[in-house]
C-alpha cells in the first residue's frame, strides 16, 4: 500500500510519543478480555458532563511544533484537533467504533474515482475561522501545499509520494504561486486530489493535521505556530516556549452544528507540560485544587505506581485503560548468520517465553501477549495465528530439536542487540527476559545494549542491520497497511537511510499483494487481506511478536466523559467535561 522509501520513518521511533503528546499516532484501550468491546472508562465524578470550566493538561513533553504542517498526526491529533479541523477525522467514540473515519469540514469521507487514483470533497456550509472569516477550499489546499516546504518539515510523508508531483514540489514559498496541480478546486467548496497509484485509504491521510485550513493572507511561515488560526472549537491566546505552556480558549465562530465530533465542553484549556512524570501522576492521584479538573496526554502509569494504587477503589475508578495499535517484537536479519537458516529462527520462536517478556515489560496489567505481527483489532484485519506455538512460558525441547535439524546439536551462541533506554519495550528488562528463555534452548545470547539513538541508528541501518535485536512498530491509523508495508514490502528497502524492512524481505508475491488491497476503498474488505499477508507473512518466522502494550492513565477526580477508542488508545480530549 505504501510505496514510498521514506513513509512511516518516524513512526516506530516516535508512534508512541505522538498519541501521549496529544498527536494522536499510536497507543490504547480495553482489558485483555475484552478483545473487540469500548475501552474502559473512569469512574470519575458522577452526573451528565456540562459546559463551563477549565481544563487542566499535565504533560511531560511540551505541545512543539503547533504548526498543523509541521505535526506528524492520526486522526486529527489530540490537543491539536481543538484547534485544527481537518477534511476527515477520526469517529470521537470508545473502543472499536473509534476506529472509523468520518467526516470533519467535508460533507463525506470523500468520493472515490474507479480505481481510486482521484478523490473529491465538499466542504460543509457554514465553516468559519476565529476570526469569522469564511473556510474555503483553496485554504486546504494552501495548507496542504505549505507542508511541502522544508522550512515546514516533520509532518507526515504520505502526501509527497501519493500525490501526482509531490516528490519534487517544494512549497508555495518557491513555486512562484502556481501550486501543485495534482490538487484542484473548481469552486470554493470543492476540492480534487490526484494520485499517483490507488489509494483506497486515502480518507485515513486525509485526518491528518496537513488538511487543516490556513488561509494564505495570515501565512506567517515558521512564526505561524506562535497563532495558527483556529478552525476548530479553540483558538490559542497563549504559547510559551514553543508549546511548553499553551493556552486555548473557546472560538466563538466554531459552529456546533458543523461539528458532529468535538464536544468542546470546557471554556478553557491550559496546557503545561515539562513536568516529571512521577509528578503528573501524583499530582492527578491527589486532585487537589485545579488538579482535580485535571489529565494528561502523555503520561502512563508504571508497574510501581499501579502496585501502589493498589485496591485502592477511587483510584481504580479513575484509570483509563487503553490499547493501541502497536507491537513489540524480535526481530531477524536473515542475511546474517546463524539467522539465514529458517530453522535457527524457528527456533527462537518456539524458545521465547512471553509470560516473562511480558513481565519485564510490567507485567499483564501493561502488556499483551502477541503471536501476530497485527494488534489483536478488527480494524487492523487482525486473522489469529500462532505458527509456532510456545505456550505460555516456552518450548524450549522443539526448538532444541529444531537446532539440531539446522547443523546446532550442542546449541549456538548469538548477539541481541537492545536499547539501553528504560522504555520496558527496547530495555534491558526485556532483552535480558529474552536471554534467560532462550538458554533453555541451547541458545546462548550475548547482550548489546546501545544508547537509543546508537540503537536506532543501527537496527535501520539496511548495511548494517543486527542479526537478532528488539524492534517495536506503531501504525500511524487503524489499518493492516501501515503495519504490514513498510516493514515487509520489497520497494521500501532503504540502503542509504533509515531502513525498516528490518528482513529486507523483496518477495514479489507480497508486493503485488499490498498494491492489490490498496486499490480497496471497502475498509472492511481490506481488513480481511491484511489479515491473512500477515499470517502468510509469518509462516517465514522473519520476527518473533512478544507483546501489545495496554496503556493506563489517570485523570483528576472532577473530570467526566473519558472517551477512549482503538484508534488512539488514550482519553480523547475533545470529549472531556470539567463540570
């Protein structure tokens, strides 16, 4: 689906960043037994959510970059859709539901041509900025053009290679006035996109904060996130210190009756970030003052915290569970010994043992056990599977026996490569329960942590690819097909650059796949395709999926309506009552 060489090459670095820092990218909600239901709510305080009041945002990293050009979204993002209206968004209810797109300033998700290469929308009536000034088409598809320059860089990608001359336009600030033609509008509510091969996610992208409205004339180019002008039911009155402290208050021009998602129930929302972690959790635990109209964005709770919240029933009641679409895995570089014979990670997949993974990762509480490279959602066409089943806690007498049939009677000795951030995903913690399982296979690891940008740097690094390290991927919406392209599809291979095909797998078979279920504008239908390259995918043992992590946050004990859907696995701010 995804063809472009740099797509998704912040995601696995930052997907989880972006949902806790209110972009919206990856994270989640619902208990393990409840597979496909709503995520769970707060118990917090009782009675129908009203307007009125202000709400209080505690986070550790700041808002940066309030530049709808410049944020790297899903769906909207979350303190960013208060301000940024987009032509689609994500569907503002829990679990599953969520993850649906709907229509934001368009009247539809969008209309599709035959093949899907060409896409259409009209705008609702009635759309107006803070200032009272009319929404039109040509506003979106400025603010589309603006992202393009580099001066405007780090948002999502997709667009410069989906769009007809996208990869080679530079921005409305070089191209002399005369705009990327693969994006027309024939009237001021009418607005056409062409691609460059079909996409029949199209309406995914277009939730992303890149299809916001600005209109040229207050186009302030790097200074315009100091006060983008509002499209939504919040225009910014304050932001210091490139969102460390942002404050948004009601724009009295957002029209209700065009906004079937926001609820928009606070007068205020004041958002303070730079804040220690332990802090903002024992801040909103103890509610008091202004704390107690209180969340945060960004901010789970640990195992020590969750411990000693305890049976502690009015802070139980106040915990947020949420899931997102994300995995945590091994993976193999196949090119390198020992790991180019399939026995050998065959192997490795029987020995794992996630019941110890997943408690080094914080235990069930924090994290699921995972046997396909999907989320376990129906929206990622998540199709059960377990090719090599090693139970809860192993098989370590298969994999020996596996060993043996790939020319290692008396076991081997291999290097995993980890972060030495303390991130329970890429640790120490992990790598090290990882180790301990796969020596009661005859298997003896050696451990190579590495600073995590080092980490990084290398585990992408197509020439230089570890055989054997821990990874992670989070999609940047609720699809197989940001989980499943960039990492196996052939044309995506890097070599100079930030390679996530980590198996340099170019299998044809795979690849005509992906173009295939792109051409799909039935979601449902998608869905179901993906599901089933990911279990065929699997069959080659290329990774080993250890876990799904759960999220859980805290809010302050006045704070009603918790909202938390599949699609972004964390309360949605848009739909918090403070009264």
């Amino acid at each position: 689906m995804l063809r472009q060489s740099h797509i998704s090459r912040r995601v696995a670095a930052v997907a989880v960043s972006l949902v806790l820092a209110g972009g919206a990218a990856a994270c989640g909600p619902k208990d393990a037994a409840d597979k496909a239901g709503s995520g769970d709510k707060p118990g917090a305080a009782g009675g129908a959510p009203q307007k009125g009041g202000t709400l209080t945002v505690l986070n550790s990293e700041p808002q940066s970059d309030f530049d709808p050009a410049r944020l790297y979204t899903s769906g909207g993002g979350n303190v960013p859709s208060l301000v940024f209206r987009t032509l689609t968004t994500r569907n503002r209810e829990a679990g599953a539901a969520g993850t649906k797109v709907v229509p934001d300033l368009a009247t539809d998700t969008g209309r599709p041509n035959a093949d899907a290469t060409e896409w259409t929308y009209t705008l609702k009536d009635g759309l107006k900025y803070e200032d009272g000034t009319p929404i039109t088409a040509a506003d979106i598809k400025y603010g589309i053009e603006r992202s393009f320059a580099g001066e405007l860089s780090g948002g999502a990608p997709y667009l410069r290679d989906w769009l007809v001359g996208g990869e080679t336009y530079e921005g409305p600030y070089k191209d002399g006035g005369k705009g990327l033609d693969s994006i027309v509008v024939p009237d001021a509510k009418t607005i056409v996109f062409t691609l460059r091969k079909p996409e029949g996610e199209f309406p995914f992208v277009a939730t992303q904060t890149q299809f916001a409205p600005v209109p040229k004339a207050k186009d302030t180019g790097v200074k315009y996130e100091e006060h983008p002008v509002s499209s939504g039911p919040y225009k910014v009155v304050k932001n210091d210190n490139d969102g460390e402290h942002l404050t948004l208050e009601r724009n009295e021009h957002w029209d209700e009756k065009t906004d079937e998602e926001r609820k928009a129930y606070p007068d205020k929302i004041d958002v303070r970030s730079g804040l220690d972690s332990a802090v903002i959790n024992q801040r909103l635990s103890t509610s008091s003052g202004a704390d107690a109209a209180a969340i945060t964005t960004d901010t789970n709770l640990g195992p020590a915290e969750l411990a000693q919240i305890g049976s502690n029933k009015e802070l139980e009641g106040r915990i947020g569970t949420g899931h997102f679409g994300y995995v945590n895995y091994l993976a193999f570089n196949p090119k390198a010994a020992p790991f180019d014979n399939p026995k050998v990670r065959q192997a490795v997949s029987y020995a794992i043992n996630r019941t110890s993974v997943v408690n080094a990762a914080g235990g069930s509480a924090l994290a699921e056990p995972a046997t396909t490279f999907l989320p376990e959602r129906e929206a990622f066409g998540f199709t059960p599977y377990d090719h090599f089943p090693a139970g809860k806690t192993g098989d370590p007498a298969k994999a020996r026996e596996l060993l043996k049939e790939a020319g290692f009677p008396d076991g081997v000795t291999v290097t995993l490569t980890h972060s030495t951030a303390q991130n329970r995903q890429t640790s120490p913690e992990v790598a090290t329960a990882v180790q301990q399982a796969l020596a009661a296979a005859g298997i003896t690891v050696k451990l190579e942590g590495l600073e995590n940008n080092a980490f990084n740097e290398k585990r992408w690094d197509a020439s230089n690819t570890p055989g054997f390290f821990l990874s992670r991927w989070g999609a940047d919406w609720p699809s197989g097909g940001p989980f499943l392209a960039p990492i196996f599809d052939g044309r995506q291979i890097v070599a100079n650059g930030s390679n996530y095909n980590h198996a340099q797998l170019n299998d044809p078979a795979v690849n005509a796949e992906i173009d295939e279920i792109a051409k799909l504008t039935d979601l449902a239908a998608a869905g179901k395709r993906w599901g089933a390259l990911d279990k065929k995918i699997g069959e080659q043992a290329l990774d080993v999926p250890l876990f799904h992590p759960v999220y859980k946050r805290l809010v302050g004990k006045d704070v009603k309506n918790v909202v938390i859907s599949d699609w972004t696995g964390v309360l949605d701010i848009s739909q918090v009552s403070v009264k």
